[in-house]
C-alpha cells in the first residue's frame, strides 16, 4: 500500500453496475486510471476498469471504448466487457493484463532486453500495430507503458496493446486517407515521438512505427540518447540528426533496414509491414531463436 485511496475516483470495495467488484489501483495517471476489479457474474474473472472522471476537461475515454470495441477478435487487443458513464465518471472494463514493458524492461539486469527477447517483442508490437491501422486509427502514443503482456497460461506470451486515448482516424468512411491537416498539436510522449509530431505534422502510419524504432533501440541499448533531456524541441533536434548508425552501435545491422524504409515513406503512403516483420524475423532465425523460447523474464 503507497497511498490512501482518499480523492482516487474509486474505492476498494466499490461495486460497479452491480457486477464488477473494484480491488486496487493498477496504474495510470495520464489521462485515466486503471483499477483490478473482480467480475461477480463471470466466476470473480480478473478484469480491468479504466476510469475518468466526469470533470477531465479533455475526455478521451469515448475514443478509447470507439478503438478498443473495433478491435475486437484481433490478437493483440484486451477483449471489450463493458462501459458506462454517471454523474462522477466514464469507466472502460476489459481483460486484465500483466506488467507493461516499461517496467520489464526497468526490472531487467542491464535495463535492456536481450535480442531474442527484444526482437520477438518487436514482432509482435508491429502486428499489433498493424491491425489499429487496418481498422483506421492511428495510435500516436506508441511507448512501452502501453503495451502488456498478459497474465494467463494462453495469454502471458502475448503481448496486448493498451490505451486508445489519442488515437485517431486516418481513413474516412468510405476508406480513403483523411487529408492531413497543415498544423496539428503535439501529441504522444516526447522520448518515443516520431520527428513529424516534433515538428506538430499530421501523423501518419510511418510515425508509430517509428515509436516502435525507437522503442527497438531502447529495449537493446538500455536507453535512448535524449532520454535525459526535457526538451521538446531539443529532442526533436536530436532525433532529427541522429545517425541511426549510431543509435544501433552493437546490434544487428538488419536493422538499419527499418528506419530507411519508414523515412521512405510520406502521410499517405502504405508502410511495408511484412518488410519490417521479415527483417526482424530473419535475425531471429539467423540466431537460431524460436518463436516459444523463454523471454528474459522467464528465466531463472
Ligand atoms: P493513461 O491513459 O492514464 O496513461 P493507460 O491506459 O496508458 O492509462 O494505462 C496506464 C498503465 O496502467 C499501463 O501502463 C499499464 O501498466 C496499466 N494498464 C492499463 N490497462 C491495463 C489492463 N487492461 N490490464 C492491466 N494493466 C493495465
């Protein structure tokens, strides 16, 4: 226990609509917060309740409840139970899932992954970015404390994205490419932003992917240069003049293959997933890694 639940929107104990029992704070602070909860009519199942107050001067939890019920039946989604709204606040309830990767990675000897681990875990985070553009929605906040892995004997190798709050559609409704707007905010977290949100561009597909990049780089190394700088212009600055060389002084040199790809690429264009996957599949196997191996995690 780090804190009194005094001023949290939920109490331990709390009963929601008569069927989810709130336990304890899991996470967030952002925008939401995250609550375990017990599902009184589905056996106690674990589930996970994200909660906003009425009062959030931006609400984002509608975005969230549009993205996540779209994404239903894909693989790395958490699976939809319900939502609501009264006078107090907007809730979400889905699957609970695991620990996220930022704190995998934190809790690991060197701060960083191994190849093998990090690598799979690539391939993984690209599917699931792959299936939020196959139903319109870019994500914009592609960071390791939004992704999780899952928390049962079928799911805990899975990893499972999180958090829809800034997502945003790229396809109209008739399935063609929203023209971009000249000037957007910046949004997204400033360590894993791509140059375009630096420089307050509309995002495109390319742009969470380069997340993932940058995510690669900091799952292998242990950390991103600019880590330590706050900012936001002067990591734009950084960024922009990396030599991607550089930021992957060690690794497998493969992987220069993905930045020279996502550079290739404008707003509108179709990134070439399977290129990505091949790329980061081809060491894997070149290192003779199967997919089940343990993950750092896992062992000792
Ligand atoms: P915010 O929008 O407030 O940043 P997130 O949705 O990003 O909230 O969640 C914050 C943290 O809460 C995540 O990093 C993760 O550790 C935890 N979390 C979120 N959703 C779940 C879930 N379905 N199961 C387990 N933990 C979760």
């Amino acid at each position: 226990m780090t804190s009194s639940s005094e001023g949290e929107i939920l109490q331990s104990g709390q009963l929601i609509r008569d069927r989810w029992k709130v336990n304890k704070k899991v996470g967030g602070g952002g925008f939401g917060e995250i609550f375990d909860a017990f599902d009184l009519q589905n056996h106690n199942e674990r589930v996970a309740i994200k909660v906003e107050s009425s009062k959030a001067t931006k609400q984002v939890l509608k975005m969230e409840v549009a993205v996540l019920r779209r994404l239903q039946g894909k693989k790395h989604a958490c699976k939809f139970y319900g939502c609501g709204r009264n006078d107090k606040f907007n809730y979400l309830v889905m699957s609970l899932q695991g620990k996220n990767l930022a704190d995998l990675r934190r809790e690991s000897p060197r701060q960083c992954f191994s190849v093998s681990t990090a690598l799979r875990l690539g391939v993984q985070i690209l599917l699931g970015i792959k299936e939020i553009h196959s139903i319109g929605f870019l994500h914009r906040d592609i960071k390791p404390s939004n992704f999780a892995m899952g928390r049962t004997p079928t799911t805990m190798r899975v990893v499972y994205m999180l958090d829809f709050g800034l997502a945003r559609q790229y396809l109209n409704a008739k399935g063609e490419i929203r023209s971009p707007r000249s000037a957007a905010g910046f949004r997204g977290t400033v360590r894993y932003a791509a140059v375009t949100a630096h420089k307050n561009k509309e995002m495109g597909r390319q742009d969470d992917l380069f997340s993932l990049f940058y995510m690669l780089v900091e799952f292998l190394q242990g950390s991103l240069p600019w880590r330590k700088i706050k900012d936001k212009d002067e990591v734009g600055r950084m960024k922009e003049e990396a030599d991607f060389d550089v930021l992957l002084e060690g690794c497998p040199s493969d992987l220069l293959n993905i930045p020279a790809h996502l550079k290739s690429l404008g707003y509108p264009d179709d990134p070439d997933y399977d290129l990505l996957e091949q790329t980061l599949r081809n060491i894997l196997s070149r290192m003779n890694v199967n997919m089940d191996d343990p993950y750092d995690w896992e062992l000792n």
